[in-house]
C-alpha cells in the first residue's frame, strides 16, 4: 500500500471527527445565534458586541466537543486483553 493512500483514509478519518464535533455543537450554536440576532434586532446589543458574544459561545462549544469520549479502536477476539 502506498503512503497515499494511507494519508487519505487517515484524512477522512479526520474529517469525520470534524463533522460529528459541530453535529454535536449545532443545537447550542444555533440557540445562541437567535439568542444574539434577537439582541441586536430589538436594539438591546450592538452588532460588534453580538457577533463577538456569538464567536465566544461558537468556540467555547467546539472546545467543550473537544473533550468527547472517543470510541476505542476494537480489539480482535485473539488479542489477548491488557493486564490490570
């Protein structure tokens, strides 16, 4: 097998990671982009404050779908199990 193609299946790994981190995240990003569109409409918040507090809510959600359990890799019914 050639390095390449192990360089693609390790991107799409990669990826994938990524896209369930903001599946995770959406329900919170979207909440507070009403939340902060709702704000600024109404005349209560500027929109430089608005899109500020909506980049720290974005980025405080990634960092907090960063700390996910991963699911470990399986191991085959012959592998003997690491001793405790």
């Amino acid at each position: 097998m050639s390095p390449g193609a192990m360089t693609a299946t390790h991107d799409s790994v990669r990826i994938g990671r990524w896209v369930e981190r903001f599946r995770r995240m959406r329900l919170v990003v979207a909440v507070a982009a009403l939340a902060f569109a709702g704000l600024w409409m109404f005349g209560a918040i500027a929109v430089l404050p608005a899109l500020a507090g909506f980049a720290l809510i974005a980025a405080a959600a990634l960092i907090a779908t960063a700390s996910g359990t991963e699911t470990p890799v399986a191991l085959a019914t012959n592998e003997p199990r690491a001793p405790r």
